[in-house]
C-alpha cells in the first residue's frame, strides 16, 4: 500500500488524491511522507552494466591488493579490461599530483625526474 502512494506520488497525485486512491486518510500518507524524508525520489531503474558497481570497485582494490594484473582482476569481474584500466587511470590522477622536479644527475648535470608533490 505505502509502495503505490509512492508511486502516484511519482506520477503527479497531489497527497491526498494518492491516499484516497490506495485506501488511507490523508494524514496517513503524510505521515508516510514525512517518515521517508518529504521528498520523492525518482526511481532511477536498473543501473547499466557498463557502469561499475561498488562491488565491482571493492573487488577491482583487492585485486590490485593481491598483485593480479588488470586483466586478471577484469575477468574476475565480468567487465573489460579497458573499463578497469580507465578506473584505474582516473583514480591515479585524482589521488596523485606530480610535478617535474630538476634533480641534480652527477656534477654540473641536471635531469628531470616526477616527484609527489
């Protein structure tokens, strides 16, 4: 009965037209309402399976914990391993910034090696 409220509340009813409706008073589904947190959150659907799942992401950490390749950790995930990679990628250039730090080579030679800054 709440799970339909919801749902005509999601297709436009007005509160009380949605209590009527699934046999409540009105008082009763904002009750409802305000118990779920007075907002209506869309039903978003399944999610794509292209996408990651956290579980996905957990498991991908383990790997990487285990010293598996990417392949390896890819094929125990079901997904490919560009889309682990791309993780992977993206992961490292959000939590490491480098920067090119001269450092000297031997006496009056310089070369340039990444630092962690």
């Amino acid at each position: 009965m709440k799970k339909r409220y919801f749902e005509l509340l999601r297709e436009g009813y007005k509160g009380a037209a949605a209590a009527r409706v699934v046999g409540v008073s009105a008082s009763c589904g904002s009750n409802w309402f305000i118990e779920a947190g007075s907002m209506i959150v869309p039903d978003t659907g399944p999610i794509s399976p292209r996408f990651l799942t956290q579980n996905d992401r957990i498991a991908i950490a383990d790997g990487l914990q285990a010293k598996q390749t990417v392949q390896e950790i890819a094929a125990s995930i079901g997904k490919s391993f560009q889309t682990v990679n791309q993780l992977l990628k993206a992961e490292h250039c959000r939590t490491r910034v480098h920067a090119a730090v001269p450092v000297p080579a031997s006496e009056g030679e310089w070369e340039v090696s990444l630092a962690e800054a």
